[in-house]
C-alpha cells in the first residue's frame, strides 16, 4: 500500500522550460491537493480537487495548471518555470475529513 | 494568505523536557490537525481533532481543540531527540474534502 506516489522526486529546470509533477494515490480519496513548501512559509495551496473531474484555485495558483486525470491521478504542470517557483512540492489526499495525507515532495529548482 | 498564526517558531529544549505549541485563528475551524515533517519527507499526520474543547493524546503528545474553535495547541511530554522536527498546526472549515490551511510552523531542536 504505497499511499501517495508523486514522482520525480528531484528535478531541475531552466526558465521557460515546461513541465508536470505527477502524484497517484491508492486511498480511494475523493480530494487531492498540490502545496507548495518554502521556507519559512509552512505550506500553501495550490490547486485542489474536491472529486473528480472538478478543480478550484487555491491560494498561490499564478503560473500552474492542474488536471485531475481519473480519482487516483492529480497533475500539477508549470508552463514556463521561473526562478519564482522553485520549491518543494507535495501532494495531499483526503476525505471525509480525516486528515490530509501527504507524498514525500518533488524538490523542484528553476535556474 | 495565512490565517493561522503558529508560536513559536522555533524552539531549543533539553531532552527529557515538556514542550508546548499553539495556534490561533481569526475565524473558525471545523478540525484543527497537527503534523510533523521530518528533514526530506511530507508532513505525517499527528493528532485530528473535531470538536470544541476535544483534548486526546497520543502517546506523548496531547492536542486540544480551543473552545472558542479558533485556537489549538500541542504538548509533548518528556522529549527525546527524535522529536526533533517542523510541526504544523493545520485547520479545516468544512467537515470534510475541504482544502487545510497550514501554520508556518514550529522548528523543535533537541539537545541531548
């Protein structure tokens, strides 16, 4: 039972270069969640998916796009990364209110 | 932007000690959870707690969720070095499939 899967784990990126963060879960959740981490920020929102096939802006959504593929797939994709969004990244999954659970991040760095 | 307010943000305790967190709202939650994330991985899952004036334990640990639902704090008793991490208050307004909202955090350090 692997949980949350996100994947890749470490990437690095030039400005303008595109990409998307993959996260999998295996918890029959209804929510999904993308966070971004940076220091002394503790963790901000995103994107979020209340079910599938809906998604809503969060907090800090500027520069993304996600797409909740199927209810175990939520994809988060930078268009044209800039330095601005370097970060760790974490996909939560959640339901009925019972916490939130989180995959391991993708470190990401934008040179 | 942030709405919870998450004191202190860091901490520096010898082992063995008790330690005490806490964390304010200017509105209202429906769950208050607290989290902890070791160096290199997500944040794990603590305590939950659903209802005002709620306290529960878990092992060392103890959480209760504020009367007046806009405040939550955390103790650990008798800590041991590998309590060392960031803990995160957390709060949700729904009563489920609703986004949390995230402290800054609290760093613990822990000398032996």
């Amino acid at each position: 039972n692997a949980g949350v899967t996100q994947t890749p784990k470490f990437q690095v990126l030039k400005t303008g270069q595109s990409m998307t963060l993959q996260c999998a879960q295996d918890m029959n959740h209804n929510s999904m969640y993308w966070y971004r981490q940076d220091p002394g920020m503790g963790l901000r929102l995103i994107y979020y998916s209340a079910s599938e096939g809906t998604t809503d802006k969060g907090e800090v959504p500027n520069g993304y796009n996600v797409s909740r593929l199927n209810k175990r797939e939520f994809s988060l994709r930078l268009e044209s990364a800039a330095p601005s969004q370097t970060s760790v990244y974490f996909c939560a999954t959640e339901d009925r209110g019972g916490g939130a659970f989180f995959g391991q991040g993708t470190r990401l760095t934008v040179v | 932007g942030q709405q919870l307010n998450q004191s202190p943000q860091s901490m520096f305790i010898q082992e063995g000690e008790d330690v005490s967190m806490n964390c304010t709202s200017s509105s209202i939650f429906n769950t208050w959870l607290w989290y902890k994330q070791d160096p290199g991985e997500g944040p794990v899952l603590l305590i939950a707690l659903y209802k005002a004036g709620e306290l529960t334990s878990n092992g060392r640990l103890t959480a209760q969720f504020g009367i007046t639902r806009k405040d939550s704090f955390l103790n650990i008793s008798a800590s041991i070095p590998s309590d060392v991490g960031i803990y995160f208050c957390a709060g949700q307004r729904g009563s489920g499939n609703t986004p949390l909202v995230f402290g800054k955090g609290t760093r613990l350090s822990v000398i032996a």
